[in-house]
C-alpha cells in the first residue's frame, strides 16, 4: 500500500460521521458512519445483484431514496443496463450508471451500481472478484470526471464476505488508484459495530 498520512477527525453533518480520514495519492479517503443516501457524494455506490433487481439492504435503500418507489428505480436500472451493457444482466467488473433523481437533493448526481462476490469462505478468487467490483466504479467515476465516491462495504453482509477482508480490500483498491479527477472516496457503513470494526482495520493497516 502506498505511504499514507491519516488523521482522526469527527464531525457531524446531519447524521454522518466521519471517523478516520487517510490521504492516499492525492485521494482523500473517508470513513463515515451513517447513510450513504444522505452522504452527498457525486455519486455513491449500490451494492447490487447481476440483474438489478433493488429488493433488500443498500440497494433497497438506495432505491427507496432515489424514487420513493423501489420498483420504479429497478426498472430504471435495468433500461440503463440494456443500454450499456446490451444485456439483462452484469458481472464482476461491470458497471451500471443510473440518474440520483430525488438524491440530487443531497448532491449525489449518480448511482453506479456493481456486483461483487458472494462469499462461501474468502479465498483468492472472491478477493480478485471483489477487486473487480471496487475498481470499476472508480474508474467509471474517474472517467465521468467526478470529485467524489461513496461506497458501502461490498460483499458484506449477506453475502457473506468477512467485513475485515472487505475493508482491506477496499483500502488496497483505492491505495493503488492513480485519480484524474476524483479527490475523495468515502466508505460509509451504517451501523456502529461495522464502523467500529472497520476503523480498527484502517488504523492497522495505515
């Protein structure tokens, strides 16, 4: 990993809480405790399935607070991957850009939706698959000429992936991104016990 100079800074702005911010490569990364809905980067990270379809955790958030309607989002997102990606469905790697809509209130102009791995015990291949999944939005952000990022812990959850492996690949993936355009990255997770756990693991780790 890159060198990095971090510090502790907290601060509340409506309910988010920045615990740790690290500089990486000119990228400042964030860790934040709250809602990514209500996190106001450019755009913001949905952890999704290969099909789109937003029915539960942050892609049913993400949904609800893009359109009220969750249905209504999942029909959008699925429109938008026919058209870029020719297909009704997407793999590691791929990306999906959809409008913030109600979101932009907040400043989230994009939602990029990727799929990472689901986890039957974490090994080299659900590492490199997770990689996948954490790069191509950045690049796709980068590309977009965008300022900021937001992602929630890809992989975690129910799909089983350990939250220390994911936080760790995260910090790898954004230590090794060389940036155009982007300047912050942020890794927001909601509740306190997973934020508590993922600052342990930055702190070890910069």
């Amino acid at each position: 990993m890159p060198e990095s100079k971090g510090y502790i800074e907290i601060l509340r702005v409506n309910i988010m809480t920045v615990l740790k911010e690290v500089l990486f490569n000119r990228v400042r990364f964030k860790l934040v405790q709250g809602d990514i809905t209500k996190c106001g980067a450019e755009a913001i990270v949905n952890a999704a399935n290969k099909h789109l379809v937003h029915g539960g955790g942050v892609a049913l958030a993400i949904a609800r607070a893009a359109a009220k309607n969750p249905e209504e989002y999942t029909g959008i997102s699925r429109e938008e991957m026919k058209k870029q990606i020719g297909r009704d469905y997407i793999e590691h790697g791929e990306v999906v850009v959809t409008p913030g809509l109600l979101l932009e209130k907040t400043g989230t102009r994009y939602v990029i939706h990727t799929v990472g791995p689901v986890c039957r015990g974490w090994n080299s291949t659900a590492k490199e698959k997770l990689r996948k999944a954490l790069i191509a939005p950045l690049r796709k952000a980068d590309e977009m000429g965008l300022k900021s990022i937001a992602f929630p812990a890809v992989s975690a959850g129910i799909y089983g992936c350990p939250l220390e492996e994911v936080i760790k690949t995260i910090l790898e993936v954004v230590g090794g991104f060389s940036a155009k355009s982007l300047e912050e990255v942020f890794l927001v997770l909601y509740d306190e016990r997973s934020a508590s756990k993922a600052l342990e693991v930055l702190e070890s780790h910069t």
